[in-house]
C-alpha cells in the first residue's frame, strides 16, 4: 500500500502521468480499495509471454473479483451505497474485459506499479530499483488502450449528441406541425363573417409569426448541431483510422513477420487472443459509429435543411465503410501456416481465423473458405485486382471448410485437417531456376455478410510461400528457397521477391537460427563457427570477424553453385551438418564437446600443442553430413616426432550401427577431448551398458570399432606400400582403407587372431 500512499502525494505533471494510467480497462477506484490486496500479489512471478501461465493469471482475475464484491458488500449508508453499486459493477467490468485474456490484466497492473514507482521514485529522487516490470509490449498497450479509452469517449460523446440533437428535431416537428394548424386557421378565417375575422386574425398572424421565427432560429441551430456531430465524427473516425493502423498495419504486420520468421526456427510468433480483443474493440467502435452516422442521416431524411450536411454525411459513410472493409479484410489470417516444403500425395493442415467474427456475429450464418494453390505470377496477379479466372496451379483435395464459432474462446475459425496436394502444375522455369526454387502459395477465400446483409465481404488471404516437391530427395534445396524467403522478405513486397544477394551478418543470423531450432539446442554458432564458415563461403582465409562484415553473399553462391573442388552447395554443406547434429549428435553438441566448425589445419595447428591422445570432433570438410575424429600421437616412423591423425567421416549410416560415444569409448588412444577433459568424464554417461552375461547356452555378439593395430604397429610397411604406388591417403588426406586391397588382407589376418576372449567385429 505504500505505493499507492505515495502516488496519491504526486503534483503537476507526475499526478497527470498516474491518472491517465487507469480508465475503463482499469478504474482507478479499483486501484484505491484494493490498494493493500494489489500489492501484495505475486504479478512479477508471471511469465506474459508463457500461455501456460494463464491459469496463475486467471487464479489473479478470479481473486480480484472475489475482493471488489468482497469490498462491496460491506459499504454501508447512503454514500456506502452508491460505492456498492459502482464497485458491483467494475467486478462485472473487469471480468468481462480479461476473462479470456487474463495475462492482459497482469501485463495491464504490471504496467501500472511499475509506473507509480517510477514517478514516486522520480518525485523523491530516489534511485532504488523498482525492478524491470515495464518493457516495451506493455509501453504499447498502454498506448493502445489509451487511444480506447479516447475513443469510447469520443463515440460517447457523438451518442449523447445525436440524443440531444433527435430530441430537439422532434420539439422543432412538433412546431413546425404547430404553425402548420395555425396557417390552417388563418386559411379558414376565410369563410368567417369580416368582424369575426378581424377580431381572431391579428392574434393567429402573431402566433404565427413568433413560431416562424422560432423555427428560423431552431432550424439554424439543429444545422450546427448537425455540422458540429460531423465534425465529432470526423476527429472520431480519424482517430480510428490512426488506431486500426497501429493495430493492423504495426502489430499485426510484426505478428505475420515473428510468424514467418517462426517458420525458420524463430521464436514463436505468440498468441492471437491480444490483436483479437483489439479487433474486436476496433470493430465495436465501428460498428457504433456506423450506426451513430446512419441514425443522423436518417434525422437528415426526416427533415431536409438544405446545407452541406448531406455531403459530409455521404462522406463519413463512405469512411466509416472503408474502416470496417480494411478491419474486416485485414483480419481474415492464416493462424497455422500449411508447410512451406510440400510434397504432393501427402497429408497437411493448416487454420485459418476471422478475428473480428465474433464480435460482428458472422457466425450466425458460418461462412465457408475455399483453399487453391496457385503460382507466383496469380499471386502477383491477384493483388493487383487482375482478373485471374479462378486459375490454380494444382488441385487440393479436401479444400472446402466451415468456419465454426468456438464460445469458450469466442474465435471463429477453419481448421483444414487433411488437405492433399494431388497434382500441380508448373509454369516454365527461367535460366538456372530448378523446380525447388519455384514458389506457390496456398490461397484461403471466403464470403460473408454483416449487419443483417447491410455489407458484404469478400476475403482473401495467402500463406507465406510454398516450394513444391515429389520426392524426399528434393527437401534439402526446397528447404533452402523457403529459408532465403522467410530470411529476406521485405513487407509489402510484390509476391513473391527477395533480393538476390544479402550481407553476410544477416545470413548468419538466419543460419544460427535454423541451426538452433533444427538440433533443439540453446547453443547456436559462435562467432568463430560463422568465421570458419565464412572461410568456406568465401574460400577465405582470414579469421578476422570485421573482414566479412560488409561482405554480400549472393543466391547463387548459396545454394546454386558448388563450393570449389566439390559437388556439394554451401547450403547442402550445412545442412547436412544439421541433420547429422540432429540425428546423432545433439547431447554432445549441447555439452560442448563437439568443435564441429574447424578445418583440417586448423585442428593440426590446436592438437600440435596438446599431450597424446588429445582429440577434437570435427565436421568433414569433403562430405556432407560427416564427423570425423583428428588426434595427436607419435609418428611411428620417426621417433620423437608427433602427428595428427584423422579418422575417415562417420555419416548417419555409421552412428545408426553404433553411436559416437561408443567409438570413442572402443578407440583406447583417444585419451583427453580438446583442450584437457578426460574422455571418461564427458563420454560415459552415453556409452551403452556392457552386455549381460550369456543365455541358454548362446553369447550375443557385440559389434565394436577398431583401428587396424596396422596402422600404428608397422606404420613403416604401410608407408612402403604408399610409397610403392598404392596410395593410402585420400585426396583430403584421410586414411581410406577400402582403397587398398593389400591393407584390407592385412586387416582381415588382423582380425583372425584372438582378441582377449572378446566377440568383435569391425566397422569401417
């Protein structure tokens, strides 16, 4: 309560800042009598951007409730009465406004404490830390509720206008009905005798004449009244158009965008229930507007006075309906995107939602919505309003839904469950462009009426792009379109362009992305992780960060041209990488014990200073989706002298035989993992349990990696035989003993002799 007692004290423009915290969404009585209780709640303990924190939030509302009609109940007397009335009625109030949303009331009491402490710390010049409850979301609600809150007034405002200005044209009707009996007297004074005439006339003439002259003055002033409701709805409707702005085209354009960005592995793109209840708050100020506006032409109609009137209804009508047509329009969204990478013949879903269609009963009659796929020329053509013929580019099995109404949420929604893309049809292909560079989009329709038919709506929404593809081979590259897509789409954009070349920062910044939400890991590339893969982009060999800053990477170098000396693309390089650290090598990636992103070289140049038996894991250089081990020990042929070795790269092929941590566990050279970490100590927790003992008479095999004793007993007879004309090495430098047959014989003898009584058998 403290707070509360301080911010009471606050003057000037400080007392200004804290009233216009509360309005209708938050009354500031309720702030004042539940001052203690407030308080004293847990509200920072709530995480707003966790919906499963709903249900604390929702315990909150319920208990906020429970102490107003507690505080109620208890007023007394004459003044006790009217406070029960008025606080009966806020719990009524708030309940209604966040029991769908109840995180909005704890973003929304957050926002308020946080601010009176910062003003009363500010008035006394106190620099404690109040805590960071205030960040920019809540910043913008307060905006946005604020402008509300003008507006509910405002359209108040124009309501009791448009009361006061009826009741005074129906006293103006029945006068001017007035004068018409008494002219009607005076036409009959006609047929009276000439005294009788003479003696009621001068009275009807100055009746008369006083209710003309008073309808002269009443018409001038129901003219301003009517001029001045204009004007009221104008600043109205202006205001309103400002607000849909910053709700449709800020926030919910950003939503859109964390949404795309969500479909490269980015936060998600967060809830809906905020931008509808503002929708629906924009919808119901429309909507009253509206009616305000055709309640005033309809006075108009009653009782023609020529002026401008007419024109400037004809206008605000015209305004008012394109609002609402842009509300309506702009809110008809894709909630759950179909798959950017489609393959024909297979099974997707996708949502799509009316955020407004609740509050403007379009569920009374449940529109239907249509899904089409179409190509990026009748995408383009599409949003210029050309007529397209109802074109498609393929056909979608099961693509016609019911939006239904769900009450407990109050959403009005489609949920296509089980589309199928049975054929598409492709438009011809320029230059280099590949079928999995080809984008499709998915486009939703729909029609519906409001108001009883009054206005008609024809929506149209389309999905982010889709690359279409047959086969499971073809994922790799269309998952590289998609990727460039979601990266580098500027809003706005003419459907469906990206620029053909981006700085490297912005690449790394969607690489590090993707590569965290592939292996479902909080650690992403280093920064020298993005310089090795600069090095390999670039074919550079500077391990300066600055040096790639204002470096641009094109398309083509991305994912059309092979990197040099290979078949393989930058992107199919890296991607690779993440299925492996997926698939196989995600615990020992989060662990850190993998370095992954270091060349050859590179691991010599750090193993050289380390004891023997120091090894590092590295990604493969000359093959996508490999890990190889690189090792320091003796060189057996020349004594003093070290080496580093390097095992030939294990693919998903080898770890679903046997896991890393296994082979490492089978190599017994392998002794400290870069720079000093026992093997033990890192690996052992993921080494596979020893088999148990034998079982009606049979000892299962068990599979087990080696190295060919060859290799290190008689380095000197292998390096005879490179010497002699069969190469042991392959091009990178790596032991391939598949190569050589003679080595192979060797190995096999190897392999013949007793092994400590141990079942083994060799993987390669």
């Amino acid at each position: 309560m403290a707070v509360w007692i301080q911010a009471q004290q606050l003057q000037g423009d400080a007392l200004h800042q804290m009233q216009s915290l509360y309005g209708q969404h938050f009354p500031i009585e309720v702030r004042h009598y539940l001052s203690q209780w407030i308080e004293g709640q847990p509200w920072d303990g709530i995480d707003l951007e966790n919906p499963q924190e709903e249900i604390k939030a929702k315990r909150l509302l319920d208990s906020l409730i429970q102490e107003l009609q507690k505080k109620a109940e208890h007023q007394v007397g004459e003044d006790g009465f009217l406070l029960k009335i008025k606080l009966g009625h806020y719990a009524s109030q708030l309940k209604s406004t966040y029991d769908r949303c109840p995180l909005e009331l704890v973003r929304c009491i957050k926002h308020i404490l946080y601010t009176e402490q910062r003003l009363v710390r500010e008035a006394t010049n106190s620099s404690s830390p109040v805590g960071s409850l205030m960040d920019s979301m809540s910043q913008k609600y307060h905006q946005i509720n604020q402008a509300f809150e003008e507006l509910r007034i405002l359209t108040q405002d124009t309501e009791n206008d448009l009361r006061k200005l009826q009741h005074n044209q129906e006293y103006f009707i029945i006068q001017y009905q007035e004068s018409l009996r008494i002219q009607a007297q005076l036409s009959s004074l006609a047929t009276l005798p000439p005294a009788d005439r003479q003696l009621r006339e001068p009275s009807l003439l100055s009746k008369r004449a006083t209710v003309e002259a008073w309808l002269t003055r009443e018409a001038n002033t129901l003219q301003k009244y009517r001029l001045g409701l204009a004007e009221k709805h104008q600043k109205t409707l202006a205001l309103l158009r400002k607000q849909q702005t910053v709700i449709l085209d800020d926030e919910l354009i950003q939503w859109k965008r964390r949404q795309q960005l969500a479909g490269n592995g980015g936060p998600p793109e967060g809830g809906l229930d905020i931008l509808q209840s503002w929708c629906e708050k924009l919808a119901e100020t429309i909507w009253q507007n509206r009616q305000q506006i055709r309640r005033a032409e309809h006075l108009r109609q009653q009782l023609p006075i020529p002026g401008p009137i007419e024109e400037l209804l004809t206008e605000l009508n015209s305004t008012i309906t394109d609002i609402i047509s842009a509300l309506v329009t702009s809110t008809f969204i894709i909630e759950k995107q179909p798959p950017q990478v489609l393959k024909t013949q297979t099974k997707f879903a996708a949502t799509v939602r009316l955020l407004v269609g609740g509050k403007l009963n379009v569920h009374m009659n449940p529109p239907q919505v249509k899904a089409t796929i179409i190509s990026e020329q009748q995408a383009k053509a599409l949003l210029k309003n050309e007529n397209t013929r109802n074109d498609s580019s393929g056909e979608i099995l099961n693509n016609n839904c019911v939006m239904e109404y769900h009450q407990t949420t109050g959403t009005l929604s489609a949920h296509f469950r089980n589309m199928s893309l049975k054929r598409i049809r492709r438009s011809d292909r320029r230059g280099a462009e590949s079928v999995t560079e080809e984008k499709f989009t998915i486009l939703f329709e729909s029609q519906f009426s409001v108001g009883g038919n009054e206005l008609v709506f024809q929506v149209k929404t389309l999905s982010l792009p889709v690359v279409v593809i047959v086969h499971g081979s073809q994922d790799n590259n269309a998952t590289a379109t998609v990727l460039w897509d979601n990266a580098f789409a500027e809003p706005g954009r003419v459907p469906f362009i990206v620029p053909d070349k981006v700085l490297w920062p912005q690449l790394c910044e969607a690489l590090n992305m993707k590569y965290k939400a592939e292996v479902q890991s909080n650690r992403g590339l280093s920064e020298e992780n993005l310089v090795f893969l600069a090095q390999k982009a670039f074919s550079s060999s500077s391990v300066n960060p600055e040096d790639y800053r204002n470096m641009t990477m094109t398309w083509s170098q991305f994912n059309r041209e092979s990197l040099p000396g290979r078949n393989f693309t930058f992107w199919q390089w890296f991607d690779g990488v993440m299925e492996l650290t997926k698939k196989h090598l995600k615990p020992h990636w989060n662990d850190g014990a993998i370095l992954g992103f270091v060349n050859k070289q590179q691991a010599q140049d750090m193993l050289m200073s380390k004891p023997n038996g120091t090894f590092l894991l590295r990604f493969s250089d000359s093959e996508i989706g490999g890990i190889t081990i690189a090792w320091v020990a003796e060189n057996p042929n020349k004594a003093g002298e070290r080496m580093v070795w390097n095992l030939m790269p294990y693919t998903t092929k080898d770890f679903s035989i046997r896991s890393l941590a296994d082979r490492i566990s089978d190599l017994n050279h392998l002794l400290f993992l870069y720079p000093d970490r026992p093997k033990d100590e890192v690996f052992s927790k993921y080494y596979t349990p020893p088999l148990s003992k034998a079982v009606d008479g049979y000892v299962k095999p068990q599979i087990k990696q080696v190295v060919p004793e060859l290799l290190f007993l008689n380095y000197s007879m292998l390096l005879d035989l490179s010497l002699s004309g069969d190469p042991m090495l392959d091009a990178d430098g790596d032991f391939d003993l598949d190569d050589t047959m003679d080595v192979a014989r060797h190995v096999e003898e190897l392999l013949r002799r007793p092994m400590e009584g141990q079942w083994s058998g060799q993987q390669s």
